[in-house]
C-alpha cells in the first residue's frame, strides 16, 4: 500500500451527493427510483426499487444514474454504513438515484469505478468509517463533507483495473462454486419430492402423525450446579441460508446465559422458536469433545427409531412446515411458537426403509456438498488476502 500515493475521496469525485427526495410507493409505475434496499446485498438488486408514478424525469434528469456511479449507504445502522454497490446499466434503462443513498460520481480518466468498489469495501476504507460517524438513538450516519476527506489509494489507472480484474476473477470463482452449492441443495429437494411426493397433498397416501409422536420428549437439562466447560449453541449460531450451526461457543457452564439448559446430541434436530418465518433450523453435528448446550429458544427434535432424522430434517426446511409455524406464531415484534406448536404439526410418515434410502443419498450429496465448501472457504481466503495485499 506505501507504494501509492493516498488523496481525498474527494478528490477522485465529479461530486458526491444524497438522491432526489421523492416520495416512493410500490405502484412499479413509471421510473425506478433506488432506496436503501438497493444495495442492502452489496449488489445492485433492480428488484428492490420504489417508484412515484413518474414518466418525465423534468427536474429529475440530473438524478438519473450512470454507469460506473457507486451507491453509498450513509444513514443507517451502524453495521450497515458505508455499504456500496456499484451500477451498469443495462438496455439503455432510466433509473433515477433516490435519496439515503450517496452517488459518487467518480473522475473515469482518474479512476476506475470496480477498482474504487472493492476500495471501499477494504478493512482500511471501513476502519475510517467510525471516525466521521455519528450515532443516534436508531441509527447512524455521516456527512458528505466528511466523507469527501476520507483517505483513498491512488495506484496508477492501468494499476486499479489490474487490481478489479484479478478480484472480479476470484469473485467469480467464489460465486461458482456458491452456485454448485446451490446447485446440490435444491437436488436434495428435487430426490426427496421425486420419492415422497409433495407432503402437503401426501398423494401416495402414507399414513400422518404429529411430528411430537416420532421425536423423544426427554431432552436433559444442564444443572445449575455443573460447573463444566461446554459448547453452547445460540440460535445466532445458525445461518438460516445454510440451515446449519456455523458458530459455537466454548464457555464454562458458569459463565453461560440462563437460556443455555439443553443438553444436546448428535443429529438432534433444531427448531429456532422464534421469528418462524426465517426458519432458523439445523442439524446438530457438534463434536468438540464436550457438553454440546442449546438455547432453550430451540425445540429439540430427537428422532425415534421410526423416523430417520434426514427425512424430518427435510421437512422442517419446507414451506409446509415453515407456513404452518408462521400460522401458529404469536407476538407481533417478536413473534414465536411453542414446543408444542412445532411437535403437534402432522407429517406424512412413508416406510422407514424408503426414508433411509433418502437418507443414504443426501449423505453422498453432503460429502460433495462439504468438499465445495472447503473450495469457498479456500477461495474466500484467496480473497481477503488480495485485499490485504492491494489495500492494507
């Protein structure tokens, strides 16, 4: 980085600007017009637009965006500022720039805007962030002004776009191998509805039962008393894209929180009980030598001989099962079910040897599913160090 000269934001800008101020509605009619939303995903997504109903852009045609603009989210939560995206535009498109999100409009024949995009996504562009952020009671924020004084490293133009390129090719790679992931998460789906049908309708007429007949009721409660050192699975723990535990805390029984009672074991199923809708579920396949604890925020699904855990797995990733807990869901700023709720919900019940032969094939799927993670995890590394090297 001490090889390139630092300047100003500021100085890299034709202007850096809030949008139009517009009151937006979801008419889709007329212009798009961006909102915060746009860019929640550090991408440019045209399905999160607002519009006004408006067909001659008059005073709004110095708003409409061009390529290479990047969007800034300046007023926010704090975890969320600083977010960007940069914008293409596609088929000639007319989309006017909203207000809450920034535009920098950047100087091309200075600065390249996919080299300016992954700048500002760089731990040193965000370690200055908190240093002109001002907070409030709900969220945060930071001036133009402030901005525009910000550093920013300046390599030669030829320079920037070896940079973009060499990370748009390892993004690429990235998101390739996300896409096979994907790819073998919806083959599982398209396995279990060609041998079991839909589970709604249960066309092949298998006989129901409450989830709560097929699943242990003893779970074992951690005593107040044990001091002992334990894995603690939060319901933060659980990425509910993924539908696994992606984190664990490693704590002694002493320092844990009052919710930490559920003693846990392998390929126990679990269902977070609040906010249904996000469908917080996953297997737990903790193995760290000690106690594995749950949240009591989880109804623990500890499958009998009679089910195998792979096919209720499945089904409590369904939109069945996810429409029937949303239903039953009771609070509305923290809406959440019971044990009760979850277990009384009826599913089709086929023959075990049937469910094990699923339950064999997404065990094969897993193993091709794991080694394309171990790529990401490989190939995100990659990424953080080229970020390392260009801008730290």
């Amino acid at each position: 980085m001490g090889k390139w000269p630092m300047v100003r934001i500021g100085d890299v800008c034709e202007f850096i600007r809030n949008g139009a101020s517009i009151k937006q509605d979801n008419s889709k009619k007329g212009f798009p017009i961006t909102r915060i939303e746009t860019i929640s995903n550090g991408v440019f997504d045209r399905s999160k637009m607002g519009y006004a109903g408006i067909y001659d852009l008059g005073k709004y045609e110095d708003y409409v965006l061009k390529t290479g603009d990047i969007l800034m989210s300046h007023i926010n939560s704090i975890s969320h500022l600083g977010k960007t995206a940069y914008y293409e535009n596609i088929n000639n498109e007319t989309i006017i720039h909203g207000m809450n999100l920034l535009c920098l409009r950047l100087k091309k024949e200075q600065v390249n805007y996919r080299y300016t995009f992954y700048y500002l996504n760089s731990p040193f562009f965000k370690r200055q962030i908190p240093r002109i952020t001002k907070k409030s009671v709900n969220q945060a924020s930071f001036t133009v002004t402030a901005l525009k004084e910000l550093q920013f490293i300046f390599p030669p133009l030829n320079i920037q776009k070896y940079i973009a390129d060499t990370l748009d090719k390892t993004q690429e790679i990235i998101d390739g191998y996300k896409k096979q992931l994907a790819e073998l998460d919806n083959l599982i789906k398209a396995v279990f509805y060609e041998m079991f049908g839909d589970i709604r309708l249960n066309k092949k007429k298998w006989a129901r039962t409450k989830i709560g007949e097929v699943c242990h009721d003893n779970i074992k409660k951690l005593s107040g008393n044990e001091k002992i050192e334990i894995s603690y699975v939060d319901i933060s723990a659980i990425s509910n894209t993924e539908k696994e535990i992606i984190s664990v805390k490693n704590i002694n029984s002493k320092d844990a929180p009052s919710r930490a009672k559920q003693i846990l074991e392998l390929n126990d199923i679990l269902v977070s009980t609040v906010r249904p809708n996000l469908n917080a579920v996953a297997i737990n396949n903790i193995n760290t030598g000690k106690k594995v604890i749950g949240s009591t925020g989880f109804c623990v699904l500890r499958c009998k001989s009679t089910i195998n855990y792979r096919y209720l797995f499945e089904i409590v990733k369904s939109d069945y099962f996810i429409d029937k807990l949303v239903s039953l869901a009771r609070g509305a700023s923290y809406p959440a079910v019971t044990d009760y709720d979850v277990k009384n919900i009826d599913i089709p019940i086929p023959p075990l040897d049937l469910q094990n032969k699923f339950a064999e094939i997404v065990a094969k799927i897993e193993e091709q599913k794991a080694l394309v993670k171990q790529a990401i995890t490989e190939s995100e590394h990659l990424f953080k160090s080229l970020m390392s090297e260009y801008f730290d």
